[in-house]
C-alpha cells in the first residue's frame, strides 16, 4: 500500500474514534504506536504491569492519590476537607439544590459514604438541608452563605492545583487526554450505579461486549 494512502487511512481510523482531536493529536498518537517496539527499560518486577490497560488504570489511581494530597494542603482552612467533600459541594451547587442521593450519586459516591460527608458538611455550616415538598421522605440539600465562600474559594485553589499537576504537558497534549478520556466517563457514569448487586464477571461481559481487546 502507498504509504501516504496508508498514513489517510490511520487518520480515518483515528478520527472515528476521537472525532473532537486535532491532527497534531493523531500525530503524537502515531509516533507513540510507531514507536512502541523500541527496546523497554528495565524496571523493578513490581512496576511491570500485566498490560497496558493495568498500567494505563494504575497510573491515573496514582495521580488521583497524588491529587487528592495536594487538594488537603491547597484547600487548608477553608471548612472544605478533602478533594470528595469538594467534589459533593460542586454537585449540590451545579443540581441547585437537589435530593440528598442525587448529589450523591452524581458525585460518585455510596449512599452511606456520601450521606456522612452530608452530614459533616451540614455541621460545619456548609450546607444546609430541608424537607422535599414533592416528597416527604426524601431531603433536599442547599449550599449556605458560608459554603458558597468557601467553595469560591476551594475552586480557584482546586485550578492552581490543576495548572501545577498538568504545569509540564502542552495545550494540545491536555486537549488530547480530555478527548481519549472523555468517553471512560460518559461511559461508566451513566451505569455505575445500575451494575450495583451484579458480579464483575457480570459487568465486565456487559461494558465489554462486542469488543475485542486492544491490548
């Protein structure tokens, strides 16, 4: 095959996975492929991954715990703990003053996990909570004075912490993980909470069905 029929038909295949990427995004991503025989560097037993897939999901858990240690420091003083209770915050304040569970959930978060994160917020006068009129078993939660301070204030620190973690990477190269990840989120958010009970073999067949792996 022609090698320049052969380098359009990498961009088609490309393009139909990643249809918001540029062509500067396709070509690191063909270099990277290209390049991927090239002799590995030795490295401790524990560090060599079963796959890519492992090293690939054992290297965003890294950066999560990394990020999680700096939002405690970045976020000091401002009655907002922990990078979850941040998370919970910007639920309630994007749903405008939704169920309890709803916040919940859309933070990706446990029901039990979540409601004591609730309520500890709530005691330090972050939020506040009110009786649903539509219904009365379910409770409604509201972000109070005190809170949108302190969540105004959480979010431009949460943004120096971002600018800092991603300080090394170019605009194109941050556009081009937004784009290959986006889709993992849309995907797993939207089932999470329905694969609850079933066993990973379960949802394993059911978010892979009809793919091959890729290795």
């Amino acid at each position: 095959m022609n090698k320049a029929v052969e380098l359009m038909a990498e961009w088609g295949k490309f393009e139909v996975k990643h249809p918001g990427a540029e062509l500067e995004d396709f070509c690191r991503s063909y270099l990277e492929q290209k390049s991927a025989t090239a002799k590995a560097v030795a490295k401790p037993a524990w560090t060599a991954p079963a796959s890519t897939d492992f090293a690939l999901m054992r290297l965003i858990g890294r950066i999560v715990k990394l990020q999680s240690s700096y939002a405690i420091t970045a976020m000091a003083g401002s009655g907002i703990n922990t990078i979850e209770e941040f998370s919970l915050m910007n639920a309630i304040y994007h749903l405008n003053e939704p169920r309890k569970k709803d916040a919940i959930s859309t933070a990706l978060f446990e029901l039990t996990t979540g409601t004591s994160m609730l309520e500890r917020l709530a005691k330090a006068g972050m939020i506040t909570e009110y009786a649903d009129k539509e219904d009365g078993r379910s409770k409604r939660v509201k972000i109070t004075a005190k809170g949108n301070k302190a969540l105004l204030y959480c979010r431009k620190q949460m943004e120096l912490l971002a600018q800092m973690e991603f300080y090394d990477l170019t605009a194109a190269e941050k556009k081009t993980c937004i784009s290959l990840l986006n889709g993992i989120d849309t995907k797993f958010s939207a089932r999470w909470l329905l694969h609850k009970g079933k066993s990973f073999e379960t949802v394993y067949h059911e978010m892979t069905a009809g793919r091959s792996s890729k290795g």
